[in-house]
C-alpha cells in the first residue's frame, strides 16, 4: 500500500461488522484487508470503545477487545446511532454522532496504512445496507471535516454494490438474470438483477423478493432452502447466483447446493460481495468505461431531469437545474438568475425514461414590488430522497438601489 495520490478503495460500513479493502492495481481487482497480519479475519465489529475518563479510543476488534478486558466503555449499533442523528451519552458526556462516525472511519482508513488519505487516496467508496437521509449527509460532512474533497468520497447502498460486483467480475451477467441471496443468521432474502435490453442505454434493476426463515434443524433448513429457491428462480433463467451473510454452510445445503447449480448457474459465496462491489463502483465512477451502455436505475436514483427556460445573453435556453440518472444525495446545484416580469419560478419536469414533460410552478410571496430586471435570486436546489426535491430561493435584491428583501422561500417539490 505504498501508492500515492492513487489508492481506490472501498468501506463497507454495516450494522454488526464492518470490513475494507484496496484495488490491487497490477492484478486488476480489489483486495480484502486483513484485520490480523497472515489470517483469514477480514470483517470487524462496527463498534468503538472510550477509556473511562480519558480521550482514548478503539475501534473494530480492538473496541471489542478493550470494553471485555480493559474496562473500556463499547460504544455498539453505530450504524443505527448515526442514522438516528441524536446525542449519544458515554461516559457522562454527550458526543453527536459525527464525531463518533469521524472516530470510526478514520480507524478504518488507517488500516490502508497511509499517513495521509485525503491526499493518497484517490476514490473511496461506502456502501452500506440502505440509505438515509441523516446517514448519508453525516457521512458527507465528516469526510468534508475530514479534508476530503467533493466526490472523492462516494456512498451507494448494498443493491448498488451487487450490482457492480456482478457486471464487472462476469460479463455474462450483462446478458442475463444474476440472483442474490443473503443470510442474516436464519433469515434468506432472495434479489434478483434484470437487464431492461429494449432501452439506450441499457436500465439495470435490482428487484427485492421474499424473506423467509429457516430452521435450526440442519435437513429441514436444506428442505426449506431447496422450497425457497424454487420459489425464488422459478422456471427463469439465470447466468449466475450469489449467496452473502452468516448463516449458509455447505454442511446443511446437501440438496441446496445441486438445485443452485441447476441449468448450468455459477453459483458463488462469500461475506465480501457488498464491499469488493463497492472497490469496483469506486474505479468505475473514477475511471470509467468498463460499463458503458449500462444505466443502474437504483432507488437512490433521480429519474426526472429538471430545467429552466432562461435567456443567456439574449438567447433563449433550457438551463440544466438537475440531472437525471444521479444518486439523489449527489444531485445538488446553486445558482444565481435574474425575474423579469414574473413572481414565480418555473421548472419543467422530463421523465429520465421519456414521456410528457410538465411543469412545476414555485410562488414567490411577498417579492417585493421591482422594475423588470431588478430582482436577482439565489436558487439553492438539493434532494432530501429520490424523489423529494428540496428547493430554497433567497431575494438579493439588486444593488444599492433595490436591496435585499432578506426573503428566503423553501419548498419540497415532488415529483
């Protein structure tokens, strides 16, 4: 890891267990890091620890270690923590909730063993179960704090990260079905990637399916499995099938494993899909071109492209306010434009997919009353979900002979 300026590499940030790796540039594929030098020990607990009285803190499997031995204070569910948003009391103290988040990357990030990672790494990515609001904008500004510069650091959840592991790492998945079925101890939940091939470029889904729970008896957990596959796959036809979590062993899946590897499916499993996916989307968003003509169409993302109707130097033109096709949390724009004769805003709205445009009609109460031309506005435009847009307007008036109002209008558009 002695790369500089160049390191990709990719955090996978989960509820109970957390785990890293690197893009192994001369191999051409990402790395899992070790948590022990020369084992096989890849995740650590999502977890920190605070010695009593003393700003001394651990994170992962030292967390672990010195809150059992030490008598050192755990600090557990970080994930739920910082999706919540809320104080947290520890020690007799209260710590918000970015500052325990700053804590825990930044230990992740050491074991890169860099000495500067704003500076050396290049791309990094963070994939977690699903995204939140309060999650996503919390991780934002601590990597900000953290001097990280704007899109140097990327977040996308779970589904996104399948699907980059799965169309980077087989080809052949570009052509057909690819199922997912993760274990979380004795619940299986069944996804399943589809290709829409009659679109330019080509729509790529992930579809959730059922859940299920299996028994602790090892030949009725096979026989519910097999049951749960069938159901699952049905009579479709798929290139490969993944299995992630803790809970599926090749002890119990005697009948499972030949009914998964039925019609010639690849059949693979492992616990570091989510985040060698992750290390994959980092090098794809960073230096393109291995999925070219493929669009994820994931929940996060923004399907209707925003614009304005504006005259630029006496022309009249459509100003792109958003950008279909983009994760909502890295969909924002600030502008500055002039009204001329009018007290509202305009915007009009075109599906990512085609159809009618419409329009959007945002009022401006209590404007001040101005000549054409003299009322310049700031347009902040940013999204709080997919399809929530948030949208704040502030009157700056125009020079010394028509100040500021001091007016700011917010409204969430959606659409």
């Amino acid at each position: 890891m002695n790369e500089t300026r160049n390191i990709i590499a990719s955090l996978e940030f989960g509820r109970e267990v957390s785990q890293i790796c690197y893009y192994d540039r001369k191999e051409k594929t990402p790395v899992s890091l070790s948590v022990k030098t020369g084992s096989n020990l890849y995740t650590f607990p999502t977890m920190l620890s605070k010695r009593p009285k003393a700003e001394v803190w651990h994170f992962g499997l030292e967390a672990s270690y010195f809150s059992r031995h030490e008598g050192e204070i755990p600090v557990e569910n970080l994930m739920e923590l910082c999706m919540k948003g809320e104080p947290v009391e520890i020690d007799g103290g209260y710590y918000r909730t970015e500052e325990l988040l700053e804590i825990f990357l930044r230990g992740c990030l050491s074991m890169l063993g860099i000495a500067d990672a704003p500076r050396q790494i290049r791309a990094v990515m963070i994939t977690v179960p699903e995204l939140n609001r309060v999650l996503v904008r919390k991780i934002q500004r601590v990597c900000s704090r953290m001097k990280f510069s704007s899109g140097q650091v990327m977040i996308q959840d779970y589904d996104e990260s399948f699907y980059y592991y799965a169309m980077c790492t087989r080809r052949d998945n570009g052509n057909r079905m690819t199922g997912l079925f993760a274990f979380d101890e004795n619940q299986v939940t069944f996804s399943r990637m589809c290709i829409d091939t009659g679109k330019k470029p080509l729509l790529v889904q992930v579809e959730k399916g059922n859940t299920v729970t299996l028994s602790e008896d090892p030949e009725q957990r096979d026989t519910e499995f097999c049951q749960f596959i069938t159901d699952s796959c049905r009579n479709d036809v798929y290139s490969s099938i993944y299995l992630v979590g803790e809970g599926f062993a090749k002890d119990w899946a005697v009948r499972s494993i030949p009914l998964l590897c039925k019609n010639q499916r690849h059949v693979y499993y492992g616990n570091n899909l989510y985040v060698r996916g992750a290390c994959l989307a980092a090098v794809e968003r960073s230096e393109g071109s291995v999925l070219n003509g493929y669009l994820y169409v994931g929940n996060a993302l923004v399907k209707h492209h925003v614009s304005m109707e504006v005259n630029i130097q006496g022309k009249d033109q459509r100003y792109t306010v958003a950008e279909a096709g983009k994760n909502w949390y890295e969909t924002e724009n600030k502008f500055e434009m002039i009204l001329d004769n009018t007290e509202e805003l305009e915007f009009l709205i075109q599906p990512m997919e085609g159809g009618e445009e419409t329009r959007y009609v945002m009022k401006l109460p209590g404007l001040p009353k101005r000549p054409p031309k003299t009322t310049r506005l700031r347009i902040h435009v940013m999204y709080e979900s997919a399809t929530v847009c948030v949208i704040l307007v502030q009157d700056l008036g125009f020079g010394e002979m028509f100040p500021s109002s001091g007016l700011i209008w917010t409204e969430r558009a959606s659409w």
